[in-house]
C-alpha cells in the first residue's frame, strides 16, 4: 500500500475535507481509485471539489457533515501500490526505496533506507544505519549517486554519509 495523501481537517458545514496531498500533482490524490485507511478496513471514493493553501478539498463517500469530516482529521490515504503508473527512468516511488539496502561508495554496508522525508528545502533520505542509529542526507546525486531497485540498494557517497555522521561542532562548514 502508498500513502497518497492525509486529511488535514474539515472545510465547511457539508462535509468537505481537506487532504494534504503526496502525489507530484495535488488533484492525482483522486485518481487511482478508491482509497482506504491504512488496514484496508475503511474505503472511500474521493471526489476532488477546489483547492485551498495546497491541500485539495474533496467530498469522502460516507461524510455528510462537519463533525464526520473532521473525525478523519489525521486518517493517511492509501491505494494499493499496483495503481500507480510505472516510474520514468531515474525516478522512484519513495515506498519502493524503504527497506532497500544502502553501501557506500566504498563497498560498506551502511544499513537500510528508513524513510524519505521532504520538510520544504528538499527530500533528505534517512538511513538506519547497522547500529541502529538514524542519518539523514540530502536525496541528491551527489549524496545518493546510485539507486537500483532490481538489485534492492542504494549507494551513497562515503564522504557525505561521515559528514553527516560528525559530531555537532566537529564540522567546519564556513
């Protein structure tokens, strides 16, 4: 299952939410079909209706008023994973990258890929390494100069991985 998209709250008195969308196109958050809750117990159809402030306001089947939309406030959307388009050269789903396997360009095993994260200033990659502590780097070439799904791992830059590894202070960065 991805996670397409979460609601944000309710918009208006009929029912309307508002869902963040994860899609690259906010309105796509509708276009794969039905969503569920992430147990698949819960289904809705999702009827974009506007936009507003980046989130797609939608009607959900099943929420008729205010206080059933936002009971969903939180809910995170999924579909299963076989409805998304297949990914041009050189781009990747996020969910079809955690779990894989990370060295560095040196060969080192330097754990899994965690997660993926965009906090506004780009995506960062997240890393658990084998000592089970946790590293972020910026999701770019540079760091992340290799990705082969088929082979289950990613490669990042050893130089860039021990950066981000330093000690706070222990960095020079003017």
């Amino acid at each position: 299952m991805v996670c397409i998209g979460a609601v944000a709250g309710a918009h208006g008195v009929r029912g309307n939410v508002r869902i963040k969308p994860f899609t690259d196109a906010p309105e796509d958050v509708a276009a794969y079909g039905p969503v569920t809750d992430a147990e698949g117990v819960r289904a809705f159809d999702l009827t974009p209706v506007g936009e507003a402030g980046g989130l797609v306001v939608a009607r959900m089947s099943g929420v008729s008023d205010r206080d059933a939309a936002e009971a969903l406030k939180g809910l995170r959307l999924y579909i299963p994973r076989e409805r998304l388009p297949a990914p041009a050269p050189d781009e990747f789903y996020h969910a079809d990258l955690i779990g894989l396997r990370v060295v560095d360009t040196a060969g080192r095993d330097a754990g899994t890929v965690n997660a993926l994260h965009d906090f506004g200033a780009g995506d960062l990659i997240e890393i658990r390494r084998p000592d089970d502590r946790l590293v972020l780097l910026p999701f770019t070439r540079t760091a992340v100069p290799a990705i082969d799904p088929a082979a289950g791992e990613v490669t990042v830059e050893a130089a860039q991985l021990a950066a981000a590894e330093a000690p706070p202070g222990a960095r020079d960065d003017r």
